[in-house]
C-alpha cells in the first residue's frame, strides 16, 4: 500500500476481528499479562493480533505499538463513556448528549469484565473528590 494511499481509520471489520481475538485472550485484552512472562506473551499477541488486522481487506494498517496504542485509547474512551453515561443517568443531566454505547462498545464491555466498569465508578468518584481538594 503507498504512502499516499494510507487508510488511516480502523474498518469495522477490524474493530470485529480485534474482538474476536480479545474475547479468546481476556488477560491479554485486560492488560493483566504483567510478570516477565506475560509481558513476552502478550508482545508475541500483539505481534500476532497485528498480522492478522494488517491482513483484513479493508481498514488501517498500523504497527504493533500503534495497534496496541489504538486498544489503550479505545478501553480509555469507552471507560470515560460508561462513566459519564453513568453519572447522566443518576443525576439525570440533560446537558451533555451522549451517545448510547454501541454493539462493539457493549462487547468489549463483556471481554473487560465487571471490573472495568467498577473501575469507571472509581474514577469517577476519584476525580469528584480530586476537583474538591485545595491542591486538585
């Protein structure tokens, strides 16, 4: 593919592909590969996993640590998008639209775990308490 050419946003065919792949490998997906061991593993998943969406017939094709550059971002925007529905929905805020969470969102929510939208409720009460400190 040339320079020129450059497909520079992710097909919904990889997005798909990207969760099929995280689903089998849930530590992976959750960034829970951390000993020296696992961090060899997932390398060669990321390695793997970007074979494979380079290889799709349509969307971006990126490098490794671009590929897991675009998953961080993606778990980062979707945790910012469950807690801020979160908090439209129990102080019932009209003010921000926000999107409901699509198929894809909704999937990767399942492959993170219930620990992940715990961890959205904990940043969200952590950044109310940091926005009321002297120093925050």
């Amino acid at each position: 593919m040339s320079v020129s050419k450059t497909v520079r946003n992710v097909s919904y065919e990889q997005m798909k592909v990207m969760l099929d792949f995280m689903s089998q490998h849930v530590d992976f997906a959750t960034g829970s590969l951390r000993s020296l061991e696992g961090r060899h593993t997932a390398r060669q998943l990321w390695r793997d996993l970007t074979l494979i969406l380079n290889n799709c017939q349509t969307g971006a094709r990126k490098t490794v640590e671009k590929w897991s550059n675009y998953w961080s971002d993606f778990k980062n925007k979707l945790k910012n998008k469950v807690r801020l529905l979160k908090e439209r929905s129990s102080h019932g805020s009209p003010e921000k639209r926000i999107r409901a969470l699509t198929k894809m969102e909704k999937r990767a929510l399942i492959i993170l775990g219930p620990n992940f939208v715990e961890k959205c409720q904990t940043a969200a009460s952590t950044q109310r308490s940091d926005h009321c400190t002297p120093n925050g």
